[in-house]
C-alpha cells in the first residue's frame, strides 16, 4: 500500500510540474518592484496608440528604460503561457520569424522605448510566424527561464525556448 501510495503522490507531482501556469506581465515583476514599472498599459486597438503614448510616455526610442530590471526567480523551470506582441530578431528563409522578444504592448522596441528588462522575454519557437501577422498579439507557451538575454533592440530578463505560438483573442 505504501509503495502504491508514493507511486500515486510522484506522479501528481509529476503531472503538477508540467502544468501550464497563465501569466500575466505583472507577474514577471517582483511584488516590491510593481510601482516603479512606469510604463504604459496594454493597448489592443492599434487607433488609440498614439493617445495611449502621448503625453505621458516621452523618450529616446533606442534607449531602454529599466535595462537590469529586478526579476522573479522562482518562474524558472515552470511551463507557462503568456500573451504579448512579437518584436522579430530572427526570419527564416521562409520569411517566418522564428527568434524575437515578446513584449507587453504593440510598438516597444520600436516606436517607443523599450520597456524594463523584466516585461521582456527572449523567445525561440519552435514554428515561425508569417511577418504579415506581426501586428496582432499571441499567446507563448513553453519553458520560462529567468535568463538575462541582450540583444540590438533590448535586454530581456526571461527565455522561452522550443515555445509554441498560436494568435491570442480578445
């Protein structure tokens, strides 16, 4: 009985590891560092981007706000889902992007400074996505490694490599 019983608990434990656990992008900061984000919220309807940056979000577009950004530590090894807007690092001969940084809201790293490190994720997939689909948000899942990546456009303070990538709806 005991060995049925350590057999059953092993596997849920298993079963609970691999679980998909749904993020949101508050959940990449460190609970004492959630005020000092200063960065805008999500905007969906790409019409409303200009008023959603105007007056409040001024700054150097190549200069990344918060490029150290604190982290949290306990999200490496869990499998997650997170939804964001892709910003391509990688395009494969097929004109897919395979390699990129997931970010919170449409235009950081482009047209708005980048946002702190920690709202940023460095993402290999494992599928491309066609650039013509660049401009609406999806859903990540794979592996989160909290791994400090750089790159041309931003830093990123997580890694999700071999993800899988399918459109996010609202």
């Amino acid at each position: 009985m005991r060995i049925l019983a350590a057999l059953l608990a092993t596997t849920l434990l298993s079963a609970n590891s691999w679980a998909v656990e749904e993020l949101t992008w508050g959940d990449l900061v460190p609970p004492e560092a959630r005020d000092m984000l200063g960065m805008p919220a999500p905007v969906h309807d790409l019409s409303q981007l200009a008023d959603a940056l105007g007056d409040e979000f001024y700054g150097d577009p190549a200069v990344q706000v918060e490029p150290a950004a604190p982290v949290v530590p306990e999200l490496d090894g869990r499998q997650v889902r997170l939804p964001g807007y892709v910003v391509p690092l990688g395009i494969t001969e097929r004109g897919e992007v395979d390699e990129f940084l997931l970010v919170p809201y449409f235009g950081a790293c482009i047209h708005v400074p980048p946002p702190p490190s920690n709202q940023i994720v460095y993402v290999k997939s494992s599928q491309g996505i066609p650039l013509q689909d660049l401009y609406q948000p999806f859903w990540i899942t794979g592996p989160m490694q909290v791994e400090h990546m750089e790159s041309d456009l931003a830093n990123a303070g997580y890694r999700i490599a071999g993800a899988q990538v399918e459109p996010y709806t609202y």
